[in-house]
C-alpha cells in the first residue's frame, strides 16, 4: 500500500481545485 501524508494530499487536492478554477473561468 502506499502512504502518504495528509498535507501532500491537501497539497495536490487545493493545486488541482486551483488549476480547475482557472480552466474553467
């Protein structure tokens, strides 16, 4: 299995929401 850290999570999450948000508007 492979771990990772919350905060690396919430890293990628809140840069692909970002990258989302400027494609899309």
């Amino acid at each position: 299995m492979l771990h990772v850290t919350l905060t690396e999570v919430y890293g990628n999450i809140s840069r692909l929401r970002s990258a989302e948000s400027q494609q899309t508007q």
